[in-house]
C-alpha cells in the first residue's frame, strides 16, 4: 500500500509538473516596416511551433505547442496586419491567426534569451508584391542623373543597438543622424538620398546592401554609434572592409556566381569559367575597396572637426554591410554612446546636425575629386577652364554660350576682371 500511495504522489507530481512546463507568450510587440511586418512574441521558455498560411481571406496561422496567454497581446494593427486573433487548439496548444489586408510570405524563427529580453519567437511577414524597380538608366533619362547616396541607419525595430548610461538606444540617435544627413544631402546640387531605413524597424544586413543596389547607389554609408565596456573610451572611427573581408566575400561570390549576376560593373558572373569570373571579381573589388578608402579618408578629415578620433586612421573590420564588391562602402561609428559625455552629444539636435554636415563635406570632396560618369557632378567637372594670358572674362562666356553675370555669380566673382592660371567653373547653359 505505501508502495502504491508513493507511485500516486509521484505521478501526482509529474503531472503537477508537466502542467507547471507549459509555456506562457507575456507580450506580443510589433515593428512594421514599409515593405514588411515584424512580430515578436516574448515567451517565458522555448516553444515548438507551426506556420501555414490560408487564403480566402488571407491570413498566416502559427500553432504553438503546450503554450498559453499569460495575459491578452493587445491590438496591433499595420498597413499589412488588420488584427491578431487566439484560441485553443487540443486542449495545451495555442493557435494565433493573422488577419492579413493581402498575401504575405511569413518566416519563422526563435531567439535565446540576451541581457534585456528572454526567450522570443520572431515572425516576419513579406509584403508580396512588384519587385522594386531600379533608378532609370541615363539612356533613359537622356540626361545626366544625380550622384545616389545610400544612407543606413544601424539597427532599428527589435535589434536597439548599443545603449548608453542613460538608455540612449543606438537606433534612435543613428537615425536622427541619418535623416540630417538625408535633409542636407537632398539640398546639395547633383546628389540625392537614399534612406536604406527611415523608421523603427529592422533590416536585415544583406537586404540594406540590396536596397542600395535596387536605387544604383554610388556609395553606401551606414552610421552607427560605438559602445565598450570602459565608459572612458571616446572618438569617431570610420570603417571600410577589411582584406579578409573581401577575401570572404570573394569566395562566397565565386562559389555562388550563377546568383551573383550584375555585381561587378554590370557584367554577368554566370556563364564565366571560374579563373575569368575571379579576375572580373578581383578588379572590382579592388577599385571599390580604393574608393570606399578614399571617401572614408575624406569624411575622416572633415568628422575630427566635430569629435575627437578614436584612431587617427581609416579603420578596416569584416562588417556585412561593407561587403559589396560593386559599391563603395564605409560604416561611420559617430561617438561612443557607452561614453556619458558623448552619449549627451549624440541626443543633441546641434551636435547631430554638424556630424551630418562633416559627413557630407567629406562626401562633397570625394565625389567632386571622383565624380562617377554620367552625373551631373562629372559633367561640371568637364565643365571647368582655365584662364589663359588675355583672356577675358566676356570671352569666356561666349566660347561657352553663357552670360557673363552667370559666370561671374556662379564662381563668385567680385568683378569681372580675371587673372591667368585660375579656374573657372562653368554653369550649365539654359535649356542644354
């Protein structure tokens, strides 16, 4: 009998703690994105789980197993998510439905726990849809295009980055920063932005390089903050990708080239014999390798006007980001957000804007010294005299079809006269 009496109070317990096993979602938080939607669902342990998707209307189902509400997830609603719905399935699953306004292709994934969050299971859902269509061609255009500029805001959405002593969160002041940079860059003459991300949300390290690729970037800058244990350590540092990066990436490129088309100046690695396709892949990569240098070494000069340096140098790491073999690359870490003083620089407005504008006087000096063909900045490049003994000012803008006062307000002349040996920018002519 106490034989038995054991046995019940064991299977008591076992069955006690099974039902203690059962996982509990604590929250439900949402970052939607222009093109996709993340979900996240905090959970106190791992979980086992299922997704399918249903149409008619169109919805997306996750079945998880021995899982239930430790209280209700809340509405979220999204240009793509109308609403979530729950209920029971088998008595210990729970089964969630997304209530789509369209077709979205979900993906799953679970996360271990990290110092702010506990365990979580990701669901990302991609707007189905038309692929995005690059920048015309300037045979399209029939005209000279503006110099594109990818500009990346690090992190964002679930990913906060570093925090500093306050809790400044690294996304939140490297888009700021960004949308400064954006602002001034759209104003400058023959250059435009690209915000690779421009809300709180996150992209994926080899979708931010596509965007870029998608709008015909001529330079991919992504921004960031540093962060150390030693809350001493201070400065700006301006990264390009390091020789056992584009070593890497080389040889993911050529083990992958029939999917690696258009990346090396236009050209189709696909039907090219694997000596041919490793030379093209060489070349490019090391004329963009020197570009993402030179930019860097011009943005550096400019960025030690608004911070201190970390390093006196252009530094080099295998960041993803920095891999492209087709575009110049650089990652600008503005300050250490783990340092208290620059963790109060990065949240002003002011200090924000004057790292935006040194990062867009080094940009100005590279592209005016490597303006990329077909711009508007290479045609006023080829649009430059210099003033020959005698000549005169009138002289000048006769030869090329433009007034004098043109001349003289867009190299900002005092009078007319001029002396040999100058240079003279010369105005696109009206209608031309």
């Amino acid at each position: 009998m106490r034989s038995l009496a054991k046995t019940g109070i064991l299977l008591m317990l076992l069955l006690g703690g099974s039902a203690a096993a059962q996982e509990q979602i604590r929250a439900l938080r949402m970052w939607p994105a222009p093109d996709n939607t993340r979900l996240v669902f905090d959970l106190t342990g791992p979980v086992k789980h299922k997704l399918f998707t249903l149409d008619n209307p169109a919805r997306v189902v996750i079945d998880i197993a021995d899982a239930k509400l430790a209280a209700p997830l809340g509405e979220h609603k999204s240009d793509l998510l109308k609403g979530v719905r729950t209920g029971i399935r088998q008595g210990d699953d729970l089964r969630v439905v997304l209530d789509l306004s369209t077709k979205a292709r979900p993906k799953s994934f679970a996360l271990r726990p990290n110092e702010k969050y506990g365990h979580r299971l990701v669901i990302d859902l991609e707007t189905l849809g038309e692929s995005p269509k690059p920048v015309r061609s300037i045979a399209e255009l029939g005209k000279s295009r503006d110099v594109v500029i990818a500009i990346d805001a690090g992190h964002g959405g679930e990913d906060p980055g570093a925090s500093g002593p306050r809790g400044t969160r690294e996304k939140d002041v490297v888009l700021a920063i960004a949308r400064k940079l954006q602002r001034l860059v759209d104003k400058e003459s023959g250059m435009r932005a690209v915000m690779i991300r421009d809300g709180d949300y996150y992209i994926g390290l080899n979708k931010r390089v596509e965007k870029a690729r998608q709008q015909r970037a001529d330079l991919f800058l992504s921004i960031h903050a540093d962060a150390f244990r030693d809350h001493r350590a201070t400065g700006s540092s301006i990264y390009i990708l390091s020789r056992g990066g584009s070593s890497s990436e080389h040889a993911r490129l050529l083990a992958a080239k029939e999917n690696a088309s258009d990346l090396v100046g236009g050209v189709s690695l696909d039907d090219k014999d694997d000596v041919l396709a490793s030379v093209l892949l060489d070349l490019s990569q090391t004329a963009t390798n020197e570009a993402s240098y030179s930019a860097a070494d011009q943005i550096l000069k400019r960025v030690q006007k608004v911070n201190r340096l970390h390093k006196r140098g252009v530094e080099r790491a295998a960041f993803r980001v920095l891999k492209s073999p087709d575009i110049p690359s650089l990652l600008v870490e503005t300050a250490f957000i783990s340092n208290p003083t620059e963790e109060r620089e990065l949240t002003d407005p002011q200090h924000q804007y004057k790292m935006a504008a040194a990062i867009l006087d080094g940009l100005r000096a590279y592209f005016n010294d490597n303006p990329p063909p077909g711009t508007l900045m290479a045609e006023r490049q080829q649009r430059r005299h210099t003033i020959a003994r005698g000549e005169t000012l009138s002289a000048i803008a006769r030869r090329y079809q433009v007034s004098t006062d043109d001349l003289q307000v867009y190299n900002s002349l005092t009078t007319t006269e001029v002396k040999a040996g100058e240079v003279l920018t010369i105005p696109v002519a009206s209608g031309s």
